[in-house]
C-alpha cells in the first residue's frame, strides 16, 4: 500500500503538470542485468525525471526504480525571487514511504558580496528508526582585487567547507543526489545534520585567503571546532616548474594543536603523444622524505577517435597520496582504466593488470556511439591464459540525437557471464 501511494503522488504530480500549457522537459532511462550461468534477472533500474519551468522557476521531480520496486522519489524547486537565487530540495525513501531530507537554500549579492544560507531537516536515524535533526550554514565569498576571501560557519552541521569551496555551492546542491559507479548517493558526506533534535548549537567555522602569484598561488585556511583551534593550513598551488614533464600540484604546512605536518603532491608525464602516468607516493614519517614507491602505472595513447590504455596496480591495498594524510585515499582501477577513491568504483579484487580499447564517432540520426572493451588480469591468482580473468565490452548508440540504446557483456573462462540491456531519452 505504501509503494502504490508513493507511485499515485508521483503520477498525480505529473498529470497536474502535463495538462499546463508550459512544455515539460526530462529525461528516462532503463537497464536490466541478467546472468547467464543460470539465467536470472540480477538487476533493473529505471529513472524517470520530469522538469516543468515558468519563468524563471523550475519544478523537477524523479523517480528510482529497481528490482524490487520504486525505490526513492525526490522534489527540487529553484528560481529567483528579486534579487535572491532559492532552491528546495526533499527526498523520499519511496519504498517505506519515509521522509528522508529536506534542504532549503538561498543565495544573493550585497554590495559585491555573495552570501548563502542553507537549512536542513535531515533523518539521521535509519529508515527503520527515523530521528529528525535540524541544522543551519552560513556563509558568504568575494573577491578584493586579486584577494579571494570565502568563509562558512554552522551549526549543527557537519564539515562540508572542503567541498564547497573547491567545487562552488551550486556543486554541492546538484550532489544531493546524484549517481556514482552504478551506487546512488545520498546526502551523507556531502552535506548533513550532525546530531538528532531542533537545537542548532554552533559546530565550527572556516576561512579560507587565496592570493595568485606569477608563479604559483597561496591558499590559507584556518579552521575552528566548537572546542576552539583546530587546524591552520598554508598551501602553495598551481606550480608553474617551467618543466612540461613534472606537474607540482600543492606543497602545504599544516598546523594542528599537537602536530605539524609539510606534505607534496605531483604528477609525472613522459612523451609526447604517449602519456605515461606514474603514480608514486612518498615514503617516510612526520616531515622526513625517506624515498618515493612507485604504485601504479598508466600508459593512454589517442590517435584519431581510439584511445588505448594499459595500465598496472603494484599496491592493492591502496594509498595515500602524501604522508600524514587522513582524507580519502587511492584504492584500485575503475572498470575504464582510472584511479578510483570510490570502493563502489574499484573493480574485482585482484584485478591488477588490464589493456582497454575506447573509440568514439558519429552515428546514425544525428547521435554518437562509443564502443569500448576492457581485458583485465589477476596476476598469479588467476588460471587463465596470462592471467586473464575477465573481459566487459560496452557499446553505446545514438539512435536519434535524444536517444541511446546501450549493451554490456562480460566473458570470463571463457563464456559470457551476464549482460546488460538498456535505453536512455531526453526531451
């Protein structure tokens, strides 16, 4: 009774909408796996999301299907009312009939200064035992001269400065909800309630001063707890070393209440038209540089419209990339031939080694196609020859410039493992 409820408000909202004289615009999309060895239906998934705009609002809402029913329904609405940017965003956990979250922001200008406001209703409790919780972030950034100054305070909020700053508030908004690897993403780790309750109490704070120089530019952040002091960071980006084959990313100093630490990261490309990717990590402890390891190894050749990639993973265990760093480390290859950070990203463990073809170009009616196929290996585990252990092949056709048909496989030992089916359209 639940599901069917879920489904007749989304259909009701959808209906109301249709029968307006405004166009609606949105997308679907649809994919089934199945298994092979026996033949079973693994997994089904489909995404329907209507967006009806007057003027300058916009109503959106979508809708998560999968194997076992409708899976979550969430409603956006943005526009602009006088002179501030607004935005609501509530999800629900449709197959419960469960509230989840509600985020209300808004954005506006005074006097050469952007300032925000976000508040947020979230469960942080579990779908089974709902706990409600409120909280509230300010903040504001603008720019003097060649000065850029942004800062954030909250309360009863967790930590989402990093993110906000790096990638933009809009960024953070549009990651709401949003789809990483084939694993839907919620709020969590991105913006969130810290404890359960209406009590706003004031959680921390953050500035950060950048400052561009000819050769490099100068980042400080000093960040507050509820508790006082807690970290002050001088960081060094942007380094320009005159060399096209060594990139300097940052060199930082970071200050806590019990610690200092200096860290360095960098990237090494070698060639022309075949890029080499080293991936090397320092080795050491505290402030001392004992050596370099050498971790991982990209090899990535384009030539027209087909890209091969090659690559090599001599750390399965993963790493982080600099010492003293507590954030998110590297853990293994995503299935077309990247660095993952994502453990839903990373490809069968032991997959270590793989060789990948990517060619891309013009369809029918106006779309595109792009065929791609991946051989991995599991060195020394596998029984097959060299070492191979599985081979996924994706093609994706444009059919119409709004329309795709898409088709996966896997072959491993020698016989297809499973296959996926699926279609997208935009309107």
């Amino acid at each position: 009774m639940k599901r069917v409820l879920a489904v007749g408000i989304l259909i009701a909202i959808t209906g109301v909408l249709a029968v307006t004289a405004a166009p609606l615009s949105g997308s679907w999309s649809f994919s089934i796996q199945s298994d092979l060895n026996p033949f079973s239906i693994t997994a089904i998934e489909s995404v329907f999301q209507v967006d009806y705009s007057i003027g300058t609002w916009t109503w959106a809402s979508t809708a998560i299907i999968d194997l076992a029913g409708l899976d979550n329904v969430y409603f956006d609405v943005k526009g602009v009312l006088g002179g501030f940017a607004l935005r609501s965003i509530t999800d629900f956990d449709a197959a419960e009939a469960q509230f989840q979250a509600w985020v209300a922001s808004g954005v506006t200008a005074i006097a050469g200064v952007n300032l925000y406001a976000l508040f947020m209703l979230d469960n942080v409790g579990s779908t089974q035992t709902p706990s409600m919780g409120s909280g509230l972030t300010l903040g504001g950034w603008a720019q003097v001269g060649d000065l850029s100054i942004w800062g954030q305070t909250r309360f009863n909020m967790n930590d989402t400065s990093g993110n906000i700053y790096k990638y933009g508030y809009g960024w953070l908004l549009d990651h709401f909800i949003f789809k990483v690897c084939d694993t839907w993403q919620k709020p969590s780790g991105y913006i969130d309630v810290q404890t359960a309750g209406c009590t706003a109490s004031w959680t921390g704070a953050d500035v950060y001063l950048e400052m561009p120089f000819a050769c490099f530019d100068l980042l400080t952040q000093l960040s507050l707890s509820c508790t006082g002091f807690d970290h002050v960071l001088f960081e060094i980006n942007d380094i320009d070393l005159g060399l096209t084959w060594l990139n300097l990313k940052w060199v930082d100093v970071l200050f806590t209440t019990t610690s200092k630490s200096v860290n360095t990261v960098f990237d090494i490309t070698l060639g022309d038209t075949a890029c080499i990717t080293p991936y090397l990590a320092l080795e050491g402890a505290g402030t001392e540089i004992t050596g370099f390891s050498l971790k991982a190894l990209k090899l990535s050749y384009t030539w027209d419209n087909a890209t091969f990639k090659a690559g090599g993973l001599f750390d399965e265990d993963g790493w982080y990339p600099y010492l003293n760093y507590l954030g998110t480390r590297y853990y293994g290859w995503t299935w077309d031939g990247e660095l993952a950070t994502l453990p839903s990203c990373v490809v069968t463990e032991g997959y270590d080694e793989y060789f990948g073809l990517l060619v891309t170009g013009d369809s029918c009616c106006g779309g595109a196609y792009k065929f791609t196929t991946f051989a991995w290996f599991d060195t020394g585990n596998s029984t097959g020859l060299f070492d191979w252990a599985e081979t996924r092949v994706k093609l994706s056709v444009g059919v119409a410039s709004n329309t795709t048909i898409n088709f996966d496989i896997s072959v491993t030992q020698g016989r297809a493992s499973w296959f996926r089916l699926g279609t997208g359209i935009v309107w």
